[in-house]
C-alpha cells in the first residue's frame, strides 16, 4: 500500500476520534469506506485525477508546508471566519425561505453543544443506568438546560495513531495486537483509520470498517526517527473533522516518549482538538523510566490531552497489561452518555468557554463524570431578515 507523507503547518489538524499510538504525525492516504473497491481519494480528501506514470527512481511528491488545509483557522492567524463553533451542531439552516403564497420566513440558527460523558463510581465502575434528570451541566458557571441525552452504542468516527519513533521498533508488535483487540471489541459500525507517525505523519490507511484492511495499515511501519506527537493529534482531528460520518469521534494515542519534533506545542494541539467540537483523546503511554525528564514530559503531555478532551490517560507497568487497557478504551468509548444543551450566552460572545457536568443518583454514592472541559465558541453570521430578502428582486 503506498503511503502519502502528509505535511502539517502549525496551524494544522486531523479531526473527530483517533487512536493515538506513539508521538509522531500521520499521514493521510486517502477515505475509504466498507468496500474495498472503493475510489481512492488523495491526501486532501480529492478525487484523484488521470493516472501519471510514477518514476521509481524519484521521492513522492510532498505537499507544500506553506500551504494551510486546517478546515478551521491556525493559531498563527487572525479568525475572520464566520463559521459557526465546531463544537455544536445545527438544527435548523439559518435562511430566509419564500414559499408559493409569497412569504418570507425567517430560519434562525440554533446551536446545540454536544458532551460525550463517561460516569464511574468511587471505585472506578462505569455507572449505566443514570437518566436525564440526574446529570448537571454548567457552562462558565452558569446553569444550562440539557436539550438532548442518549444513552446508547453510537458508532463513532476513530483514528489510531501510532508512534512510529525508533525506540518503538520493539513495541510494535504488542501494540498492533492491542488496537486490533481494541478494534475487534468496538461497534460493527464504527470507522477508523490508521495513522502510523515519527517526525512525519503517515495515513497508512483511511475510513473504512474493514479490520483487515486496517490491520494491514497497523503493519505498514518503519520506526525511526523523532517524535511529533502534537502535529500528529492535530493532523489526525483535521482528518476527523473533514471525512468522519460520525458526530461521535475518537482519538487513541499509544506513545512511548516526548515529543521532540513538533511545530505545533501541547496548547495549539489541544485548542484544535477543542475547536473541532468533540473528539476525545484516550492515551496509553509506554513509559517505563519514570524518573527521567523526558518521561516526566511525556505523562504530562498524554494526562493533559486527555484529560482536557474527556478521555483518560493509561500508563501500563509492561507490554502485557497494554491488551487490557485497548479492551478497556472500547467498553469506555460504547457506554458513554450523549449530553446535548444550547448555551445561553449569546451567539455573538466567541472564544472560550468552560464546561462542567456533574451526575447524583440516589444508590451509587459520589459519581464522577468525564467529559471535555470545554469548547471555542465563534460568533455567527449576520443573517439576512426577511425585510431585506423581500426588497430583492
């Protein structure tokens, strides 16, 4: 399978679920979806033009660093945009119609903040019988009246994301086993890919809900090289965000190291991940040494990524409890709560914006929920009245 390197700004991202395994960036291949026949797309989600003979001799073609294919705007960058927050969802499409008897009807739109929730009990069991009534939520420390809440095995969108440095040569095999296990215990419906990364990000296989196909993207590995770990969570949300068919999204990291590679730091990475509204990151970090900086560097890394997105960071003692773990991820990822609100501060205030949830049910003691804690906000367009439709021609 041929492998496209995929270049990532700083102000770069993948989005929606992704599995992140080691700290390097993923370069994308291409979407595919349950067929394996199915049209391959080039690295930016484009139908491929005519065939051109490749000359073996010569470097894949790489895509200019200078060029930002972020669906939202880098950190780098004034946001002129007038898109609505990432981090919601619309119910209506926020347009003047006219209908046959010649009036106008004004469609104004309405944002709903959706929360993937995780509630366990004091001693760490996932709590599976809560209803609506029970959860409370807060954004900036106002009360919000919860819309929406399911409690069901959604799919979801995910994206492994392995780290392909060279001191996981070692690692790989355990690793890959751990992902299949993992994805072998998921939804039948959920889409994944696989993005193998060291100082670069390779999509060694795109969407689709075929295991063997991405079990042969878990195999395309060559480690060597650094680790950039942040280009590649970020790289990886963008690929989420762009193709996943899933409102539901994960990312999954397995690292073993700091990252040491990176254009983007933690803050940027994290802040992309927040601003695509959704994606939760679960890490597993092989770190052994625990006394050394880097290791102390790259648990703070993974805990905050994390911890910020309302995923959990593992850090196994060996190889052998990294099964365990993956098996864990995906009964997480199959019992959480779907949380749906619409925020009562103005469409118009953007930026950031802290959320909080919190679950009581008589009979199950102190509960503690897991959850992102919070979102970028972006104010919404102008839309046009129905006076002023009406006064064009």
């Amino acid at each position: 399978m041929r492998r496209l390197a995929f270049g990532v700004r700083l102000s770069q991202r993948f989005g929606a679920v992704a599995i992140c395994i080691g700290g390097s960036l993923l370069v994308a291949q291409g979407q595919q979806t349950r067929s394996t026949q199915a049209q391959p797309t080039s690295a930016s989600g484009q139908a491929p033009g005519p065939a051109v003979a490749n000359d073996p001799t010569k470097p894949e073609s790489q895509p200019s660093l200078s060029v930002d294919r972020d669906p939202i705007p880098s950190p780098d960058k004034e946001d002129k945009s007038g898109d609505s927050a990432a981090s919601t969802s619309k119910d209506r499409t926020g347009e003047v119609q006219k209908d046959q008897n010649g009036t106008y009807t004004l469609h104004q739109d309405v944002e709903e903040v959706l929360l993937n929730c995780t509630v366990i009990d004091e001693n760490g069991r996932a709590v599976e019988d809560l209803r609506r009534e029970d959860f409370r939520v807060w954004e900036d420390n106002a009360p919000q009246s919860i819309n929406s809440f399911r409690h069901q095995d959604l799919p979801v969108g995910l994206g492994l994301l392995i780290d392909n440095s060279g001191s996981m040569r070692d690692k790989r095999t355990a690793v890959n086993g751990a992902a299949m296990s993992l994805l072998h215990q998921s939804n039948p419906q959920d889409s994944a890919f696989v993005v193998n990364f060291s100082d670069q990000a390779f999509l060694d296989q795109g969407f689709t809900t075929d295991l063997v196909a991405l079990n042969r993207g878990l195999s395309h590995f060559d480690s060597k090289g650094t680790t950039a770990l942040y280009d590649a969570v970020a790289a990886s949300a963008d690929e989420l965000a762009k193709h996943s068919k899933e409102s539901k999204q994960v990312l999954l990291i397995v690292s073993d190291g700091a990252d040491n590679a990176s254009r983007l730091r933690l803050t940027d990475a994290i802040r992309r991940v927040q601003g695509l509204g959704g994606p939760v990151v679960y890490s597993i970090g092989l770190l052994y040494d625990t006394e050394s900086n880097e290791a102390q560097k790259a648990r703070n890394a993974l805990n905050t990524l994390s911890e910020e997105t309302g995923g959990i960071a593992y850090f196994p003692r060996s190889l052998g409890e990294v099964n365990d773990i993956a098996s864990q991820v995906a009964r997480d990822i199959r019992n959480q709560y779907t949380i749906g609100y619409h925020s009562m501060t103005p469409s118009h205030v953007s930026g950031y914006r802290t959320v909080h949830v919190e679950a009581h049910s008589p009979g199950h003691g102190k509960l503690i929920v897991r959850t992102r804690r919070g979102y970028y906000a972006k104010p919404a367009q102008p839309t046009q009245t129905a006076a002023q439709a009406a006064r064009q021609p």
